[in-house]
C-alpha cells in the first residue's frame, strides 16, 4: 500500500482535495506519496498530514459539508467533529516516540554513586 492510499484510508476515502493536493500535504511533512507505507517509520508523519487536512477544513466547513452531507448538518456540527478528530490524532500522534528527537541535556543528576 502507498502512502497516498493510506493518507486516504485515514480519510475514509472522502474526496476533500485532488491527489495533487494531498501529494503537498504529504511532502510537508517529508512523505512521498508513491513510496511503501511503513508504519514504523511514517505513521508519526501521516498523522501530522491528517492534522493538516482536517485543519484546513476548519477554514472551510462548507467543503466538508458538501461531502459528508448525511452525517453533518450545520457549520456548527461540522467544526465541533473536526475539533474532536483533531485531538483524537494529536493525543495519538504524542503516544508514537518520535526518533528524530534525541535528550541532548537533561536537568536530572545522580544524587548517588558507588564510589566512596
């Protein structure tokens, strides 16, 4: 499975953009959307293309409407389950470790050693 078609699962395959636009989201947070996804390794970054999207949608709600006519009526509606979905993905995205952070400092010192 590529990347593109996992971004899309995550999206339950609602036609929000074009591929082109999707492909940009992607590539903003280092994916290409023709590459094997590996969960491992990628999951941490398509989340944060999800956020992205969703955010985007907040801007125009009337978009997402037009898709989801069935299940979201209002504007109101629509930006209450947008807002909810974008924190379902943040509160997943700061459970996955992220490797490219690494501890330089730390403010924690030995208070004991072996030596005497």
């Amino acid at each position: 499975m590529t990347i593109l078609e996992r971004f899309k699962l995550e999206l339950s395959n609602k036609e929000y953009y074009s591929d082109d636009e999707y492909k940009v989201f992607l590539q903003e947070n280092e994916l290409n959307a023709t590459d094997t996804y590996d969960k491992k390794t990628m999951q941490r970054n398509l989340l944060l293309s999800i956020v992205n999207v969703l955010e985007t949608l907040c801007n125009d709600t009337d978009l997402m409407r037009k898709i989801d006519a069935k299940d979201i009526q209002s504007t109101t509606e629509a930006v209450k389950w947008l807002r909810m979905r974008i924190e379902d993905i943040k509160q997943k995205i700061s459970t996955i470790p992220n490797d490219e952070e690494e501890e330089e400092y730390s403010n924690i010192k030995l208070l004991f050693t072996r030596r005497r």
